[in-house]
C-alpha cells in the first residue's frame, strides 16, 4: 500500500511454500487469499512450482500461467517462476512449449531460489527480487519495484538496498 503501484507482478508459490521450507512465523493462508483477492485488479501472477488447482479455486484473479511477457519499449520483461525457465534453462529450450525468445536487453526475471540476483548474460538481464516470505542465503525479507527503466530492490522496511 505505501508503493501504491499500478500492478503487482507476483512470481507464484503465493499460499503454500513446498515441504522443504520451514514455513514463517505466523503464516496464515487464509489472510493472504483474503488480502490478495482484495486487490485482485491489481495483480498479474505467474504459477510457481507449488501451486496447485485448489489454489486457483480460492483465488479471484489467474495465477496457472507458467509465464508472461511484458513489453516495455524495445525491452521484453519475461517473468516466470523460475523452476522450469531459468538462466540455466532458457526459453523456448524446454518441453516444446513456445515462449518469446530471449534477446540483447531483455529481461529474464525469476523468484523460485528466494535469492535476490542481478546478472548480465550475453542475450539478457537475468533478475530475482528475493522472497517476501522465505529468505535464504541471509537475504534480508523483500521486494524489487520497477519504474521508468530503473529496479529497486527493497527491504520491507521500504530501504533500498541495490539499484539497476
């Protein structure tokens, strides 16, 4: 509420987090679907690796999508979970499927490892805002936003931490 964005642009594993991540102090499901489908007009999601039809049931806004595209002028802002695309795994690579094809100043970005990156490749930019929820490597609880051209990284605390 205090950034006031147009979109939130959330990288998937929204209400469960896998069985190999402790889950955090107070974790509350149904708070989330509850604060989440308040703002559903606000949201663009992608489906994590933890995601499942239940969720979608109790959602009021899509979340199944493995992928979505963003224009931003010449720059294609591919954001995806993470577990099937990745910097190791680039589009169109993997099981047939036929997302956009990476090019020079595109952005691959990802959430899945819950470590905040910030990598130039040869062909992309290759982004991770880290993980609200679940932090590792001593990351600290966080956010990216982006606005004209430029990616904060954030505590959510609101202190900016890296800039690119």
């Amino acid at each position: 509420k205090q950034e006031q964005p147009d979109k939130l642009l959330l990288l998937g594993d929204l209400l469960y987090h896998g069985p190999r991540n402790d889950l955090p102090k107070d974790y509350a499901p149904k708070q989330v679907i509850e604060m989440l489908n308040a703002i559903s007009d606000q949201l663009i999601c992608v489906r994590g690796n933890c995601e499942a039809e239940v969720d979608q049931m109790v959602l009021q806004f899509p979340i199944m999508a493995d992928y979505c595209a963003i224009a931003d002028g010449d720059t294609l802002i591919y954001a995806t979970h993470g577990h099937t695309y990745n910097e190791q795994n680039l589009p169109p690579l993997h099981r047939g499927a036929n997302p956009p094809k990476l090019h020079k100043g595109d952005i691959l970005l990802t959430g899945h490892t819950h470590i905040p990156a910030w990598e130039e490749y040869d062909n992309f930019l290759y982004l991770n805002p880290g993980s609200v929820s679940i932090p590792k490597e001593g990351s600290e609880h966080g956010y990216m936003i982006y606005e004209d051209k430029t990616f904060l990284w954030k505590t959510l605390k609101g202190d900016v931490y890296h800039t690119l």
